[in-house]
C-alpha cells in the first residue's frame, strides 16, 4: 500500500508541474507584447508632433497683416514653384523675393504680396489688376493669346525695365508652356496705372482693367519694380484644376 500511494503522490507533483509551466510561458509572452506597443505609440506621438512642414514653419513667420494675411495653400504652392525654378537652374540658389498675385480673391482687395522670405517681411501688399477679358471684379478667364486682352495664370521671371506707353514697367517671362508662354511677345508687363486704387473702385464698384498685364498702384509702381526686377518670381494663382495638376513647377 505504501508503494501504490507513492506512485499516486509522485504522479500529482508531475500532474501539477505540467500545468504550473504553460502559464509562466504565456505571461511572459504577455509583458513582452505590452512593451513593444507602448514603444510603438510613443514613436508615434514624436512623429506627430513633429509632422510639420517647413513651408508652413515659413509661413508662421512671415509678419502678414492680420486683416491681409497670404492664403497658405497659395504661399505652399508658390514656394514649390520657387524652388523648382531653382532646381532648374532658372534662379538662383540666392533668390529669395516672392511675388504672388491671388486671383482667387476680389480685385477690390490687397491680392498681391511681395515677400523677402530671407527677412520673413511682406514688402508690399497692394491691389493688382487683371486682364480686361478676365472678368468684372473677379478674374474668371484666362487666356495666352495674343490680343486677348485677358490674364495669364502661372509662374512668371521678372526681366529688365523699359520706359512704354504706360511709364515705367517690367517685362516679364512666361514659365509654363500653354499658359503663360507667349507673355514677352503679347508685352504682358508689370506697370503703373491710376485706375488701380481705392478711390477708383469706389466711383466703379471695382477697380479697372488692364489688357491682360498685372497693373498696380501708380504711387507705387516704381519702388515695387525696382524690388523684384532682375530674376526674382512672379506667381499668378488662380484655383484651374488643370493648370495646378500640369503645370511642371508645382510638382512635388
């Protein structure tokens, strides 16, 4: 009898070890896995917060006027045509003015902001005129025909100064094939004109239209072209679908 309860006793402490192994196993293999995914989160919450990116950490310091302040997605998409430019050996590494014209928005607004992205300043913000054919206020259609007397949507290069019929003025040099091309030959220019104010507007509803060239303040024309002539760039923003999906200077 006392080798039959010997064998039963030695059985039971075999029976209990066999159970008592899986579950240190399976607790072990527990902790293991909640470590990996605190870890896994903790990256995740780094990534996050650093997920911003550098065109918008530019624009947060630019110094706009609150009541003027540049659409980000313009400025986003205006800086990319910055550097593409630049890429392409069509700027230089050093340039650092952007001028951008919002078509997007009322005539009768300030819509053009000339930028020193070095100084984080806006220079100017000034009305700016559209093509007669664009539209009454609001710019509507574009053309890149000559004789159309409407605006050209797209990025621009400032070139040299003349004196013309409208005084004193830029030429400017068409960047996107199909759009704004054919600019140097229509003499789409940067210049002067008094039906750009605030005064004209308020006779008019609008202010007045030129025949397809941004046109801005008289008083101010001078010391605007002065500023970003000689190879610095001009971007005319307008929400076309088809410009902003083909135009080859706004690709990523």
């Amino acid at each position: 009898m006392k080798g039959f309860y010997g064998v039963i006793g030695l059985l039971y402490m075999v029976t209990t070890s066999f159970y008592i192994s899986p579950r240190a196993e399976v607790k072990s293999v527990s902790i293991t896995t909640t470590k990996t995914e605190r870890v896994t989160d903790t990256k995740s919450e780094k990534s996050n917060t650093t997920a911003v990116s550098s065109a918008e950490a530019l624009y947060k310091t630019i110094e706009f006027d609150p009541e003027h302040e540049l659409n980000y997605e313009v400025f986003s998409k205006a800086l990319t045509g910055l550097e593409n430019l630049k890429k392409a050996g069509l700027l230089t590494d050093e340039s650092h003015l952007l001028t951008v014209c919002d078509f997007s928005m009322s005539s009768n607004t300030k819509r053009l902001w000339i930028i020193d992205l070095n100084d984080k300043k806006v220079l100017f913000n000034s009305l700016v005129a559209h093509g007669k054919n664009t539209g009454e206020e609001f710019a509507t259609n574009f053309s890149n025909t000559e004789s159309s007397r409407q605006s050209s949507m797209g990025f621009y290069i400032t070139d040299a100064t003349y004196q013309g019929d409208n005084g004193y003025s830029l030429r400017l040099l068409g960047m996107d094939k199909g759009f704004n091309d054919a600019a140097y030959k229509r003499a789409i220019v940067m210049h002067g004109a008094d039906y750009v104010s605030d005064a004209f507007a308020a006779v008019h509803k609008r202010i007045g239209r030129s025949w397809g060239c941004p046109a801005v303040p008289r008083e101010l024309s001078q010391a605007m072209i002065n500023t970003i002539k000689g190879r610095n760039l001009l971007f005319i923003y307008y929400p076309d679908q088809n410009y902003l999906s083909s135009s080859e200077w706004l690709k990523a």
